[in-house]
C-alpha cells in the first residue's frame, strides 16, 4: 500500500525567505508527526497532531515554526524568515497506534 | 522524560560476522522501544519493535533485539552481517502515554560491512 509521502523532496531557499513542507500520511492513521534530522542535533521531535488538533508542540524550535494538519490527512510545516540553522532534513510520520512509519523526507538548504 | 543512548557511532564488521548494536534507554514508564535502519538519502525504516510480552523479538532483514528491563538495554543483534546491512541504525523509545507518543531517538550507529 501507499506509504507516507513527503513533498518536495529537496528543497533549496534563500535566508529570509519562507518555506512550506508537506506530508501525506499513511490512509486511516490518526496520528503524524514532524521531525528534524540535522549533523549537530541528530533526530528531533517537532510537533504531533491527533486528528487535527496537535497536543504536544514541544519540539518546535521557535515561532518562526508552525504546522497544521487538515480533514485529519494532510499536514503542511512552515518555516518563516529561513535561517541558515535551519537547513536539515524534514520528516514526517504517522501512525494508527504505537508504530510510526516514516516518510522519505524533505531535505531543505538555507542559503 | 525518556532518553536512548547508542554506544559506538561507527561499527565496523566483515561480511558473516556477528552484528551487536548496543541501545540503553531511560523511562519514566515501561517502555515502548524501537529500532529503525536508513539507508543514504531514505527516510527511517522499521526494524523491530517491543511493547509487551515476549522480551527476545525479531524483525526483517535477519534482525533480532532482546529488551533486557534489568539492564535497561534493547541491543541489536544479527548472525551474520551481509553487504546490504551497510546503513545507521537508530534505536527509539516512545512516551506512550497518550494515543499518540513521540519518538525519542540516539545518535545513530553507522554499520560498515567489509568483505
């Protein structure tokens, strides 16, 4: 079956400017979640949503981070005023009960 | 709060070794734990998993891990390492205190397979 998808793959933007990433999340799982993959911090939590409502933005390293999720499927991650920190890979999971499945990832470069 | 510690970034084996990725964890609740594996530029791929029950599970690939609760370790093991296992592994614990729960994930151990 269809797995999670992520889109786009790479994305390339310039310091300043603001970016949005989307994830697809496996049909029927009630749970998705962000991360961040980067050199210096490894994997890290962002934000989770359970149906559209997200109960647990711990994660989300400033308010220049936000995300929502739509009609409990799509979820869209938007980064404003890019920094160069920012620059790492973004990925999205979902999950019907303890098992996340992940998607392949957006990598994004702040230039 | 949870936590996972990966002992060793890189391990290094020849083709038909043994394979033992080392994985503690720390809890504040009986563990969900994971191991996942990712190849270059993919996303992460689910190895095993524990939740409850039996403490020795096996997943895909040839992989096994034992959670071991006197230990607090969940180590991955493989017979006999092949080229394709060539990848970093991530070992991830959950906070399943809700109907969803974060991964909480170490640092990787990169597996390199020599011939």
């Amino acid at each position: 079956g269809a797995g999670v998808s992520q889109s786009p793959s790479n994305k390339v933007t310039e310091k300043g400017k603001d970016v949005e990433l989307r994830c697809d999340p496996i049909s029927g799982h009630t749970a998705l979640y962000w991360y961040r993959q980067s050199l210096g911090q490894g994997l890290e939590f962002l934000i989770y949503f359970q149906g559209n409502s997200a109960p647990d933005k711990s994660g989300l390293p400033s308010d220049r981070f936000s995300a929502e999720r739509t009609g409990g499927s799509v979820s869209t991650l938007t980064i404003q005023r890019t920094q160069q920190e920012d620059s790492a890979v973004y990925l999205c999971a979902s999950s019907r009960v303890e098992t996340q499945y992940f998607g392949p990832g957006t990598r994004l470069l702040v230039l | 709060a949870q936590s996972v510690t990966q002992l060793g970034s890189h391990v290094s084996v020849s083709e038909g070794a043994l394979v033992l990725l080392r994985c503690n964890y720390s809890s504040s609740v009986p563990p969900y734990l994971f191991w996942y594996v990712q190849y270059p530029n993919q996303g992460l791929q689910l190895l095993l998993k524990y939740t409850t029950g039996a403490t020795l599970v096996k997943g895909i690939n040839g992989f096994e891990a034992e959670f071991k609760k006197s230990e607090t370790s969940f180590h991955l093991t493989k017979p006999s390492a092949h080229m394709s296992d060539a990848a970093e592994y991530f070992c991830a614990v959950s906070d399943h205190t809700g109907t969803a729960s974060k991964l909480t994930f170490g640092t990787g151990t990169r597996l390199q397979v020599t011939l």
